[in-house]
C-alpha cells in the first residue's frame, strides 16, 4: 500500500464470522484488519474501473467517435498517445 499524507475515516460494520475470516485473513499476510481491507478493496476496485469497456452513445455521438477512429492518424497523434501511454492510470 503506497503511503499518503492525507487520510480519511472509513466505517464499516460486518457480520462476527465475515470479521472472523477477514482478520484470519490479514493475518495469513502479515497485515492488520485496516491494511488488509483497504487493500483488497483498492485491488477490487481497480479490476471493475478497468472492466470499464461498454459505454453507450446516442447517434450524434456514435457518428463522430467512429469519425474519430477513422481519421488517418498523424504526427501530433503519435505524441498524444504516448503521453497517455506514459501516465498513470485514474486510479493509481
């Protein structure tokens, strides 16, 4: 878990025997309950943005993203995709 100056507080109630199997758990690896969950639940949370692909459009907008996807690609497009392919994704 990377460390950052700022936190927040996160409550949570959960049944005794989910408790029991999560604390099992972070102590399986070496971690408290806090570490624990909010690891796992960064993970999670990564995997459904990124599962992010079906997005719906109305005509107007369908007509110009398959434009967009059509135009020949050029110079100034080569330095915008590696821009983005040299940065962080939202949720790191």
């Amino acid at each position: 878990m990377s460390t950052e100056t700022a936190t927040k507080v996160i409550n949570l109630r959960a049944p005794a025997r989910k408790q029991s199997l999560i604390d099992r758990a972070a102590k399986v690896t070496g971690k408290n309950r806090s570490q624990f969950i909010i690891d796992a639940s960064v993970e999670r949370a990564r995997e459904v943005l990124a599962d992010q692909v079906a997005f719906e459009l109305d005509e107007k907008a369908w007509k110009k993203f398959r434009s967009a996807l059509d135009a020949p690609f050029g110079p100034e497009d080569t330095l915008a995709l590696s821009r983005l392919l040299n940065s962080k994704s939202p949720w790191e």
